[in-house]
C-alpha cells in the first residue's frame, strides 16, 4: 500500500518543524545557561556586599577610622564653615581609600555623621575650632 502524497508532505514539513524547534530549544538553553551564571554572580556579589563585618574587624578599623578623621578634621578645619560642610567632606574623604574605593566602615561613618547634623549641635557659622572639637568628641565616643 502507498502512501498518500498529503501524508508525505505533512510528515517531511512536521519533521522539518521539529528539527527547527529542537535547535531553537538548544540556542534557547545555552542562552539560559549564561543567564543562571550572570544571575548567579549578582547573587553572590550582593550577598557579598551585604554581609556583615566580624566582630574583630571593626574593632581593628575602629581606631585607624578615628585617627584618619579626626586627622582629616584638624587639617581642613579652617577651611569648612558650617557642620553641613564638615559632615559632607569627612563623609566624603572618611568613606574612601587613597585608591578611592569605599572603606568597610564607610557607612557607619555617614550614619554617625547624619546623626551629629541632626543633632544640631552648631546652628550657625562659628569658630570651626568650635566644630572640630565637637565632631572629634563626637567621633570618639560613637566610633
């Protein structure tokens, strides 16, 4: 028995189609592929980024913080006149290395400074003196 010409044609064609679909299917998976490897790596980057430091490293980036900003204050000083000022430019230069990437403690220290602007400690433009000290008592005893 023959079989019908239709038959054929349809049968070539789907088998024409599922060839087509099976490598679409295999582009489509490679493509997945890389995707789960970049989604992967964010994954691990922002977990990375969101851990929280040990115990023993703040305390070892305690005192250089101090001594950095307070030296950062007593050397601009002069130059800052409001608290806004100040807070800004110890966030900015406290918050980086000299290579300019973020510190680990670098949050910590624009917290403890929003929270010395708000306390409003000097309202208006005064001795900067007046404000280093203030900040640097600050400093230490939040730090």
């Amino acid at each position: 028995m023959k079989t019908p010409p239709l038959y054929t044609k349809l049968s070539t064609l789907l088998f024409k189609e599922i060839e087509t679909l099976s490598e679409q299917k295999k582009i489509l998976e490679k493509q997945l592929s890389v995707i789960d490897k970049q989604l992967k790596s964010y994954q691990d980057t922002f977990a990375y980024a969101n851990q929280k430091p040990q115990k023993q490293k703040i305390k070892q980036y305690d005192t250089s913080t101090r001594k950095y900003l307070v030296e950062v204050l007593k050397t601009n000083a002069n130059e800052w006149l409001t608290t806004a000022d100040i807070a800004h430019k110890v966030a900015v230069l406290g918050g980086r290395t000299a290579e300019g990437s973020l510190q680990p403690y670098g949050s910590r220290i624009a917290s403890m400074l929003s929270a010395f602007s708000k306390q409003k400690m000097v309202e208006q433009k005064s001795n900067n003196r007046v404000i280093f000290w203030r900040l640097a008592s600050f400093i230490s005893t939040e730090i």
